[in-house]
C-alpha cells in the first residue's frame, strides 16, 4: 500500500459523451489511486492509506496520448539539421546551405524540410556542389520522400554521379543508409532524450516507431542507457524481416525482459509515394502532370506476399497509401490476406473503399496536421479530388478506427495540433478545407488515445493532466465554432504526464 500513488482533486474528461460511468460527476473532482500501473479506485474523498499525494488542484485528467507514426530518429535529430521549412526554391535552400557552412563544424551538413513541388525549377546537385565543395551536404525533403545531396555526399554513400535530386525507388535505400555517415554519437543520444522529454511534455506516453533500420533492438539498447518514460512500439521493414521472425517476434511482445514499455510494432510497407513529390499513386493522372499517375513502389503480388507472411507469423501490418489507387490495392491484400493492421496516411481515398476499409477491419492510421501543409498543393494537383482527402468523418461513419498521428518529422510531434487540424481543416484565416470532413473534439481526443477511453478504475495509469478541459464546450458537437474549439485544443497545456503509473514529465 505505500507504494500507492493517490491524485487528489482530478477532473476526467469524458471522452464518450455517452459514457455512464460517471454520470452526473462528469466534470466533478475525483480522486485516482493508482497501484502497479493501473487506476484501481476512482472516487471523491478516498484515504489516503500511506499513499503517494499528486494534487491535481482541479486540473482535468484524460488518458496518455499516442502518436500512432514517428521516425523517432529523424524527428531527433532535426533539432540540430539545418531547418530550411519555407523555402520558396533552391536558391533560398543553397543561401541556407552557405550560411550554415561557414558556423556548423558537423562532419556532414545535414537539412530538413523543403518541399519542391510548387517551385518553378527543381534542385541540381551543382548548385549545391558550388557552395559546398568537398564537405558532404544531404538535404532531406518535408515529406522525407526525396533527397538532395551533393557530388560529395553521393559519393561517400557509393551514389553514381547525378545532376538531380533523388526520389522513391532511387532514394529511400539511400536514407535508409544516412547511418553510415559520420556521427557524433554524444549529440544523438543528448537529441533522443530531448525528443522524448518534448513528448512528454505534450502528454504523448507512447509512440508507433515506424524509423528505418533495426528499432527492435535498437530501442532496448537505449532503454539501457537511460532513456525511457515513453512506450514504444517499433516497427520493422521488408528488409529486417527475416530477423524479426528467427528472433520469434510478433506484435505486442516485449522487446527486453523486464521491460513493459518496449514492444514489437507491425511490418511497415512503403507501397507508394507522396503528394509533395507526385509519387502518390493514383487511380487518375496528377491535374499538374497529365503523363502521371505516381509510383507504386510495391507490386500487387508481392504485397500480398508480405502481408501473409507477416501474418503468418504474427505480426500486424502498417501499409503506407497515399495515394487512391494504392489504397486500394492495399485493401485488395488485405481482404486476400486476413491481415490485421492499418493504413498509414490513406490521404486520398475512393469511396467505395472507404465503406470497404469498415467491413475489412482495417484502421485509418491518419496524420491531419498533413491536410494543412497538403492543402494548397492539392488545389494543384488533385483539384479534381480533393473533397476525397483525408476523409476523416467519412470514414468515422464507415465504421473505421481512426489512429491519429504526426509522421514526425514531416509534421511536429504534436498531439494537439493533430486533433486541432482534424477539427478544423485550416490553419490560417481561411474556411476550413472540406469541414464536411471534420470530426469532433471528443472523436479527435478518442483517436489520440489508444482506444483508452474515459479515465475511471480499471485504466492504465498512463494519464495527463491539463490546466483546461479540452472538448468544452463542444467536445461532441459536429460543426458549430470549429476555429474556436480548434483553438482551445491548440493551446491546451500539460502540466503532468504519468507513463504506468510514475510521474515522467511534470510541469506545474
């Protein structure tokens, strides 16, 4: 009993505005005791038996918050990349490039965040090579779908010499290589506890890894040297497959003995690319590129083949479709496959495989923060479509389970922004984009928690506490002052974030 923790004076939020579990106390103060990481009793006046006291002073508790997509790596390390988010073309980025040249001593440059499907000229790795010279330069796209790199950096990754950026087929197995570059090992470890402790600070107690390389061994090696307080689901790729299934791994098994934050996630599968790169694969051309539908960078067959072997042997399925035409080919080895899983961005989607996605099982994992980077590139190439992008409500109505996430880096790692985005599709003085795709603050909140639910006795004790409640005043409202609730989730403030049932972030 004295290993009790006790929160005194706490609201909950109630997530399901239906939700009869605490009836007319809705809103009221409530003692939480947590023991062995669940709350165990939940009730106003408990004793407090020589428990732990954490008084909430009549903050409201909702459960910890998830990021169902992050490259934890990446979103790390772009605390020190170069930031060249805004960049209105290449000689903008190359000025950067220049700048940063004269004051970084990193043995490798490295940038993060143009996106160049609305310059009027594309990049050349001369530009690059004239301000740069011999030290290595490796700029990576907003999306993370393409890469821009010097003669010098291609070369010290064994890259043939080009004069172009590189995009899908040509770039991904050269970022999945970035490691081999020179590093400062003692920067990386202080950037991956900073990443975690900003995540914390947001309330996020766990996160879907979808990072390249080997997260299933690589997170319990951290884990070691202190880095912990978030859970971890780390996915695998095709390529670390065969290691995952002779380690005996399926999804949800722990990745070290002892630990229960360190889990096996699911078989991430790139099947096609992105809006920003026009590698989105697409059941009609791009509007802007009549000749082109995008890329499917996996072939029907052999998704199918993934799919069932990951099931095979236990493992769930995180299919990368942005694209109509590759979500639907994703459904279509689903449906052939019995796998279970998600697809990861489903951006553009055909209505009949909206209703399909329902009756499969299949969970939406969905970015919104995308939609307001996305929108005005969408005017241009898919003008045609866009009342079929990021269909959140849709799909809530097709009975589909909705995963909110970042993709961190591509968009901050920020929960918040993500259910204000989903609740109102602007992030400017506009109307918001489409709002007939809008969902609710509760339904936004719901699908940021791991399916959690309204706090009561039974929960993890994986819990936030925020200065306001966020759904008031219209958590269940469709429609209404979507700018306004929007607004109240934006600025939302966590002063404590507890991961199975010990205080990891606290910022009273």
């Amino acid at each position: 009993m004295a290993h009790d923790l006790l929160i005194r004076n706490a609201r909950p939020v109630r997530i399901d505005r239906a939700d009869p579990m605490l009836g007319d106390a809705a809103g009221e103060p409530m003692d939480l005791r947590i023991r062995d990481g669940l709350v165990v009793e939940m009730a106003p006046g408990l004793p407090e038996d020589g428990a732990r006291i954490l008084d909430a002073d009549g903050r409201w508790v909702v459960p910890g918050l998830w990021d169902h997509h992050v490259h934890m790596v990446q979103w790390a390390r772009t605390l020190t990349w170069l930031d060249l988010a805004g960049t209105r073309g290449p000689g903008e980025v190359v000025a950067r490039v220049k700048s940063a040249l004269t004051d970084s001593t990193a043995p490798v440059l490295t940038g993060f965040g143009f996106r160049s499907a609305a310059w009027s000229v594309q990049p050349t790795v001369a530009e690059l090579d004239a301000v740069s010279g011999s030290r290595p330069v490796v700029l990576i796209s907003g999306d993370g779908h393409n890469g821009w790199l010097n003669s010098a950096a291609l070369a010290m990754l064994g890259v043939p010499p080009r004069d172009t950026a590189l995009d899908e087929f040509d770039w991904f197995p050269v970022f999945a290589r970035l490691e081999e570059l020179p590093r400062d090992a003692e920067a990386d470890d202080a950037a991956y506890r900073e990443a975690v402790r900003r995540a914390s600070a947001k309330g996020i107690v766990g996160i879907t890894d979808m990072e390249f390389g080997r997260g299933f061994a690589d997170w319990p090696e951290r884990a070691a040297t202190g880095i912990t307080g978030l859970r971890v689901r780390a996915a695998t790729y095709p390529a670390t497959l065969d290691e995952v299934i002779e380690r005996g791994l399926r999804t949800g098994d722990p990745l070290s003995d002892g630990d229960p934050l360190l889990t096996m996630g699911p078989l991430k599968i790139i099947s096609d690319g992105s809006l920003n790169t026009r590698t989105a694969y697409c059941c009609e051309p791009y509007v802007d590129e009549p000749t082109s539908r995008g890329k499917l960078n996996v072939p029907p067959a052999e998704l199918t083949d993934l799919l069932a072997r990951a099931t095979a042997h236990g493992l769930a399925v995180a299919v990368h479709a942005i694209g109509d035409a590759a979500v639907s080919a994703a459904l279509d080895a689903f449906a052939a496959t019995g796998a279970r899983g998600s697809i990861e961005h489903a951006q553009l989607m055909a209505r009949p495989d909206i209703a399909r996605m329902g009756a499969l099982g299949v969970t939406a994992s969905v970015q919104p923060a995308h939609l307001l980077d996305d929108r005005d590139v969408t005017e241009r190439c898919w003008p045609d479509r866009a009342d079929r992008c990021f269909p959140l409500r849709s799909l809530l109505a097709a009975g589909v389970t909705l995963a909110m996430g970042s993709d961190a880096p591509v968009a901050p790692l920020d929960p918040w922004l993500a259910m204000a985005a989903a609740v109102h599709r602007s992030a400017d003085e506009r109307p918001a984009w489409h709002p007939q795709e809008a969902v609710t603050p509760a339904e936004a909140l719901a699908a940021s928690t791991f399916g959690a639910g309204t706090v009561g006795a039974g929960s993890r004790a994986d819990l936030v506490l925020v200065d306001q409640d966020p759904l008031a005043p219209a958590g269940d409202r469709v429609g209404g002052d979507s700018a306004a609730a929007a607004a109240r989730l934006r600025h939302t403030r966590v002063s404590v974030t507890l991961v199975d049932g010990e205080v990891i972030y606290d910022g009273r």
